[in-house]
C-alpha cells in the first residue's frame, strides 16, 4: 500500500490539524496538565472469494479482490489523543487500509479539537465523524464488532460520508433510562476515487447533520439526518460529458440534456435518513438498522435498506447471523430508453444507444440492489484477541452488483449473481 | 428519468426488515422498565465506597450519577465541577467488583465499552491507580478526584459519596 502525500487538495485543514495533534502528541507529553495516550487498532483479515464476473470488496473506496486476500478487510488504526486542561482536547486517527486513492486524506478518519463548554454543552472543530449510522464512527475496528466488518449493504457508501470537515455543537442530557445526545453538524466532506483512467471527485457542500442518540447501559438507539449540496464534480471525460448537447445533431439534443443533467449533479441535493439500535439482555445481542437514501444523481442514485443481526454469547464463543438488503430507486440507465424508443425512429434509437452506451455502463456499474446472509463465530481467546470466521453469501439484481467490483475487461452482468465470501480475521486494540 | 424500479423479492425483504425494526423498537422500550428494575437490586454491601477529597464540595451522588460519570457520559459533577473519575487497573478485583455493582457488567464488557468511546473519539477512559496510596495522593493533587475504594481503606482525607447497599 503507496500513501501519497503529494495532493491534499482541499482537505489541507484536517491534515495540518492532525499533523499537529500527532506532533504535539511527541513534544508537549512532559507540559504540566497536558495529558497524551497513543492508542491502536488491527484487523488482520484473510479472504477468499472466486467469482468468474465479480470481484469482492468491503467498502466503494477500495480495489475489487479476487481468491485469497488480505486487502479487503484488513486494517491498522493508530489513535492519539491530547487532554490540554479541563476544556479543551484533541483527538486524531489515522486508518491504513486498502484504497483505490491513495492520496493521504483518505486515510484520515478523525482529526478534530474539542471544547467542553459546560455540563451539557460540547463543540468541535475539524474533521470528525458523521455519524450517519450506529457504527459509523467505529465501523474500522473489527475488534469492537462482532462481524469481520458491518454489513456491506449498510456500510460499504458509508466511506463516502463517513466522516466531515467542519463544526459541530452537541448537547447531553440525563435521562431515567441513561442519557440523551443530540449533535448538530455543518460543514462539507470531499470524495475523491479512483476510476478508470483517473481520479473521480466531489464535493458534498452545505453538509448538515442532526444526530439524535438514546444511550442506557443494555442499549442504544440512533437517528441521523443529513442533507448536502452536490458540487465540483470531476471525473475522466466530463467536459466531453457537458459539452455533449452542442455535439450531437438536433435530434439527440432533448436526450443531451437529460444525460447530462444525470451525469453531473452539481447543485442536486441528497438526504440520508436512518435510525438503528442495539439491544443486549442477558447473552443475547440484537442489531437492526434501516436507511433512506434520497438522490437523483444516476451515479449515486436513492436507495432504500438495513439488515438485522443476532448474537449470543456462550462463554468465549459468540455465533451470530446477520441479514441484509440494499434496494435502489433508480433504473441503472444514463437516459430513460424507453421513452426515447417511444420517440426517435428505430435507427436513431440505435444510434443514441450506442453514443450513450459509456456513460450507461458507468451507470450500471454503480447501481447497487443486492442481499446477504451472513453467519459467523467471534471467539474471544485472550483478553485482547479475537479470532473470528464469517461466511457470506451475496445475490445481485440485474446490473445490480456495483457494490462489488468486475472482473477486469467485463462489462457490469445483466444477469442476477451470488457471491460467496469467507472470512477469518484476528482482531485486537492497544 | 427518475424511474421506479420494483423488485418483488427486494420490496419482501424491505417489509421484513422494517417489521423486524419494529419488533425491535418495541422491546427496547420493554427493557427501560427492566433496567430500572436491577438498578434498585441490592447488592453486597461493605465492599466498595465511592469517595472524593474532603476539599470537594460534592457530599453525595446517587447511583445515576455515578453511571454517568464512570460511563464517560458526563465530565463533571451534577454541580458543573470537572470530575477525575479514578478506575483501578484491569484485572483488579476491585474494578471487576466495582463495576459489577455499577451496571451489572463484567469487565470484558466494560473494557469493550470504553474502548468504542475511545475510538470514536467521544471520550478517553478514566486514568487508573494501582493501589489505594496512588488514590490519595491523586486526590491530594487534584481535589476533583472521585474513586471507588473499600470502606475499610477510608482516610480523613476522604469523604464517602456513595456506598453500595
């Protein structure tokens, strides 16, 4: 794995911040009343999936394996946290793992400056986590789950808004039941991959997010709301793209316009909504999670899922099962083709499939309508070690597997697949 | 363009989920009642106190309290005072005792617990001592201490908060 620390782009802030908070983790550990701890995480994760059509990942943002590999889910996360006085600390984490990009932004997961303002009321400053789900914000460290890692179907785009730059106020308050949290957050996050032949790039603007937490000590319910301005959007052959309509013949001019109004989603504006819990009595552990995903942008089109886990505890050995959807809203095409069938003559149909069939293969490769089953044994065998061994097994919709990768030189399968996945992973913290 | 797709399977899979999430909510409700009912379970007495420095204008806190502050919700006394929470290092058996009288939990859960605080950033755990001569002279330099102890190990320098009953 290259870091490249050539191009922070616009995430310059957070990454002299976290510089900072590592750097001054090394120089003032001796400052009176300024207290430092350095602290880590590791999933050493070993998988095997052999597919003639797909190729297996656990997040967008990393590379598509195939066979026996450790890049998927393998993972080191080294945390540092400074404590100035009674009101102020800063926390940084870093997270190393397989990426298509790997300019050194993308690694950094937290890197913020908090201020204590009393009793109830916190803010912050700099990049932290959204929280857009239950784990979100601990989604890497495979030793506090009890998957090798969350359910892809949730958690594989949460990457993509996984954590922000920007500020954020949040309010506790004591209930009968343990506490209420409630975050409040602006800022923007920027999303940079790696697509064929370069870079893709956008800007989540405008970024809001409402996060609400009920936490006692047998359980915890969670609901978030974010919402964001797409903006800057950048990707190999986009200028072709926007300048398609003054290209093409009059004809094709209405269709123009609609593919690129799909393609190219500045100003268009996304919601996520999603509430879960986790409920432990005596042995038994049970998730569930449920998100809204609101876009019209073909190459992150609303979607609908959540999956629901079990697990029970018997001595050191915790078996549980876990099942999981993610269902799309829109049809994976650039343009709606049956309309346009409905319109054009049949030779210029033709013709206007074959001018949009890129740009329909990159939509189709990143249309995700897919379920799992999973089953799987977490085995506690020393007070800081976990092995665990995970099956899954995946079904994909018709050009619905953009969740997973495609073998090199196929385009994205029409047909309907399954993908079996099995895992073994060593897990730890220190 | 925006297009709805229906896939029967999906939309199945959808409701049972949704019902599921239902079911869920429903139980979790039905355990706030059951939390409250081992919360007032009396527990061994005479082991642990819960003690802060005779300087600290804390006298006493309850059971809640306590859970707030040892579970890294709060940073401060219910009077606004910062709070040093003081936890003995891992495998005492003060600490497994402490927090099994707490919430009920065993160490590894704890363990477990604190570190999702910590990774997520939202709190680091409280600084530990290894024996009841590093309590007071934590306390002696820092009148915001607050630490679980015997009751036996008790001194002048220390007033008792809490005691578990």
């Amino acid at each position: 794995m290259f870091i490249d620390l050539n191009k922070p782009k616009s995430s310059t802030v957070p990454l002299l911040l976290l510089a900072s908070i590592f750097t001054c983790g090394l120089t003032v550990s001796n400052a009176k009343a300024t207290e430092v701890s350095f602290s880590g995480f590791t999933n050493l994760s070993l998988t095997y999936a052999e597919h003639d059509k797909l190729a297996y990942r656990s997040s967008l943002q990393k590379n598509g394996r195939e066979g026996l590999s450790f890049a998927p889910d393998s993972i080191l996360g080294l945390q540092s946290n400074i404590e100035f006085n009674d009101k102020f600390d800063a926390v940084g984490q870093i997270i190393l793992q397989d990426r298509d990009n790997t300019q050194f932004a993308n690694y950094i997961e937290l890197a913020f400056l908090r201020y204590q303002i009393d009793r109830h009321w916190s803010a912050k400053i700099g990049r932290f986590s959204t929280n857009s789900y239950l784990y979100t914000d601990y989604r890497n460290v495979g030793h506090l789950l009890n998957w090798v890692r969350p359910p892809v179907e949730m958690y594989s785009t949460a990457g993509a808004l996984g954590s922000m730059d920007g500020l954020q106020a949040s309010y506790i308050q004591d209930a009968d039941f343990g506490a209420v949290k409630v975050a409040l957050s602006y800022g923007q996050s920027n999303f940079i991959d790696d697509v064929e032949g370069g870079e893709l790039t956008i800007d989540y603007s405008e970024l809001a997010v409402l996060n609400i937490e009920l936490q006692s000590t047998d359980w915890r319910f969670h609901a978030a709301f974010i919402r964001s301005t797409l903006d800057n959007f950048d990707t190999v052959g986009i200028d072709d793209v926007k300048n398609l309509e003054g290209n093409v013949p009059p004809l094709f001019s209405p269709f123009a316009r609609e593919l690129v109004g799909n393609i190219v989603p500045d100003g268009k504006v996304i919601t996520y909504a999603s509430v879960g819990g986790q409920y432990n009595v005596d042995s038994l552990e049970l998730n569930a999670e449920l998100f809204d995903y609101d876009s019209d942008w073909v190459l992150a089109g609303g979607s609908v899922g959540g999956y629901i886990s079990a697990a029970y505890q018997l001595g050191n050995v915790k078996p549980y099962l876990t099942l999981a959807t993610h269902n799309r809203r829109l049809a994976p095409e650039v343009i709606d083709y049956e309309r346009a069938e409905s319109l054009l003559p049949p030779v210029a149909f033709q013709q206007l499939v074959i001018l949009s069939a890129e740009s329909n293969e990159a939509v189709r490769g990143a249309s995700y309508d897919q379920k799992s089953i999973s089953a799987g044994v977490r085995w506690d065998f020393h007070e800081a070690w976990s092995f665990k061994v995970q099956f899954d097994h995946f079904r994909t919709s018709e050009f619905g597997s953009g969740l997973f990768g495609v073998q090199a030189g196929l385009l994205t399968p029409k047909e309907e697949l399954s993908l079996n996945v099995l895992s073994l992973s060593f897990t730890t913290i220190f | 363009m925006e297009k709805q797709i229906t896939f029967i399977n999906s939309s199945t899979s959808l409701n049972l989920l949704r019902l599921l999430l239902g079911m869920f909510l429903i139980a979790l409700v039905g355990v706030g009642v059951s939390v409250q009912a081992q919360e007032s379970t009396p527990s061994n007495p005479d082991s642990l106190v819960v003690v802060v420095s005779t300087k600290n204008a804390i006298d006493t806190l309850d059971k809640k309290q306590l859970i707030d502050i040892f579970m890294g919700r709060f940073k401060s006394f219910p009077n606004g005072d910062f709070v040093t929470p003081i936890d003995y290092f891992a495998g005492s058996p003060q600490r497994k005792e402490f927090y099994e009288l707490l919430v009920g939990k065993s160490e590894r859960k704890i363990n477990a617990y604190w570190s999702r605080l910590l990774f997520s950033g939202r709190a680091t755990p409280p600084e530990k001592a290894s024996s009841v001569p590093d309590i007071i002279q934590m306390m002696r330099e820092d009148v915001n201490v607050l630490a679980y102890i015997n009751a036996s190990k008790v001194t002048k320098e220390m007033k008792i908060v809490y005691r578990f009953e």
